[in-house]
C-alpha cells in the first residue's frame, strides 16, 4: 500500500497544533491568556478534530487493503483483521485510561479518569467504527450527520443533571465529563467522515504512475469544492458561532477546513509526485510518532509553568518544538519503528490476533 505523503503531512500539522496548543497553555503567564484564546480559535479546526478525521482515512486504506488481502491474496481471514483491528482499538483504550489516571493522580480529582483526551475519543472511536466501516459511504455520512445533531439536544437535556447520582448524571459523566475536551459525540463524527474520504481515495486505485496521476488528477478535482462549500455553511448557519468549539456551526466548518487542507494537499502530490523528498520530512516525524509525541510531551509540562509573557513564550514554543523535531529525526534513524508507540500496537494486535486464529483452527 502506498504510504500517502499527504496524510503524513496532515497529520503532522495535526501533532504540531497540539504540541503548540499545549505549550501556549502550560507555559502562557494568567494575564495574557487571551493570547491562548484567540490561537486556539484560529487553529483548533486542525487539532483533535484534526487528528480523529486523518485517523478515520488512515484506518480505511489500511481496512480496505486487509480486506483485499482477505479476499484476493487470502493472506488472512476476515475473523483476524478483526481480531487485530479490535485487540488495537482495546490496548489503546487501557493506554488512554493509564494516561487519564495519571493526570487524575496528579491534579487529585478522580473524576479525571474518564475525561475525553483525544486518545480516549480516539479508542472508543475505533470500537465503534469497526461495524461501520463495512457500510455504504453515504450511509456513514448521514449516521455522522445524526450524530451531530442528536448531540445538540442530548447535550442540552443532560447537562441540567450534571454532577447529580442518578442515571442521568451518570450518562452525563459518559458522554460529556470535561466537555471542553473531546466529547464522542462531537468529534467521533469527523473519525467516520475521515473513512469515507480514506474509501474515496482507496477508490482511486493510485499507484503512482504517470497514467494514474493523470486519471486521479481528473477525478480528484470534482472533490476539491466541497471543503469550501462546508466552510461557507458552517459560517452561514450558525455566525460567529462556527468560532465556538463544539457548535453544530465550528464542527461543519472544520470539516471544510480539513477537507480543504488534506484535498490540497493530496493534489499537490499527485501533481509534482516523486520530487517531494525531504522536504515533508520534519512533519513527518511528527506523524510517525504521533501516539508517542502526544504521550512524552507532557513533560514539558512545567519547563516553563504559567512564566512567559506573549512574546517570549513564540521563540520558546519554537525552539522547543525544533529541538523535539531534531531528537525525533535522530530516533528514527537508529531506532526506526521501535519508538513508535502506534506501530508497536499493531505489532501486538497482529501478535494475539495471530494466536486467537491459530486457537480457533485447532478446536
């Protein structure tokens, strides 16, 4: 399977965001906290939605290439792609739980356990989008659509319960505990969108030639036009809400936004092909080791604890993210795929999906 060096750049925004994003956070002085704000207004589109939609793409391609060794190469049956695609989705789930503990420990509110940090959205996420990715795609736009849209007033029934030990608080804590993180209802809709796009692409049949960008060139184009029309509706129908994160407004143009960044993208590789080289490089890293960035990032946590003022804190967030770059490129040059915390859970979930399907066989 060709490995897209759009996607690696997308998602490598995606990482740089968040690393930015948090560090104006942690380190940005009280007083200027508009500063943090008014970034995060800008650039949030990019961020775990971000992060959840390219997810949702690189999930399809690997889907539909497993799914074509099943049935064409019979490399494997379709109970071990799903073994293997389940077993990854769990071991990240009791990884984001792992993460969630130590911030609860950390800050003593135990509520935190079960907070929607993108790795939590991200595992329950692919839990759920297992069954789905077997649907039609317009049937996943629409099931997205809803989604959306029932969160609008499920939120605003149960949000009056909040805190209180009933049934419905205890729906409330599920769905919407820390609901200024990354509820699953509001941003496991972009995860689904992303499978779609990812199928639109395996469509393609992209395999690099010269006939193929010629053809996919063609075909793409139609695509490029539905970023900006999502961009323009979500303005339209909910100004200046669509700058609000979570609104039904902010999340439609969002997904104009991605869809426009990673269509743009996509483009530009088709057209100069090969000549990217080492030029995407630095976002790359960022993108092959998206899991472990986001998990040893937090110890820059307090390198600079609420000290800088909203000029010194760009030189040291750049700096920063520079000097993180370089000691990525240095790990992957000598340990490659062994840093790699998301390649390692494939490792694994390959592993005991193998051992269930050998089990299976010989009962």
């Amino acid at each position: 399977m060709i490995r897209f060096k759009s996607i690696d750049i997308f998602r490598g925004i995606c990482m740089g965001w968040m690393f930015l994003g948090h560090l104006l956070e942690w380190w940005i002085r009280p007083e200027y906290a508009y500063v943090n704000n008014f970034t995060h207004v800008i650039l949030d589109s990019v961020g775990a939605s971000g992060f959840l939609f390219i997810s949702g793409v690189s999930i399809a391609l690997s889907y539909r290439n497993r799914i074509y060794r099943v049935e064409v190469l019979k490399e494997y049956t379709k109970s071990r792609v799903r073994n293997s695609y389940i077993l990854r989705a769990l071991f990240l789930l009791i990884i984001a739980i792992f993460y969630n503990l130590s911030i609860a420990l950390a800050i003593n509110d135990l509520t935190y356990i079960w907070s929607w940090f993108v790795l939590l959205t991200a595992s329950i996420s692919l839990l759920v989008g297992w069954p789905l990715l077997k649907l039609p795609k317009y049937f996943r736009i629409v099931i997205g659509l809803s989604v959306w849209i029932l969160n609008i007033f499920l939120f605003e029934f149960l949000v009056t319960y909040n805190g209180q030990v009933n049934i419905f608080g205890g729906v409330f804590h599920l769905l919407y505990n820390k609901p200024h993180l990354d509820p699953i209802l509001i941003f496991f809709p972009f995860f689904l969108f992303g499978t779609v796009v990812g199928d639109l692409i395996s469509d393609l049949n992209f395999d690099n030639t010269e006939l193929s960008r010629k053809k996919t060139f063609s075909t793409v184009k139609k695509y490029i036009i539905i970023g900006p029309i999502l961009i323009i509706i979500g303005i339209v129908i909910g100004f200046p809400d669509f700058l609000v994160r979570s609104s039904l407004s902010w999340s439609i143009f969002s997904l104009g936004i991605q869809l426009t960044l990673l269509m743009t993208l996509f483009i530009f590789e088709i057209l100069i092909g090969n000549k990217i080289k080492k030029n995407y490089k630095f976002l790359f890293y960022f993108s092959y080791y998206s899991f472990t960035v986001y998990l040893t990032h937090s110890i820059l946590y307090f390198l600079f604890l609420k000290q800088l003022d909203y000029i010194s804190i760009w030189f040291a967030i750049l700096i920063t993210f520079l000097m993180f770059g370089m000691l990525l490129r240095i790990i992957y040059r000598y340990w490659k795929e062994k840093f790699s915390i998301k390649i390692q859970l494939g490792r694994i979930s390959s592993y005991f999906a193998d051992k269930l399907e050998t089990r299976r066989k010989n009962i």
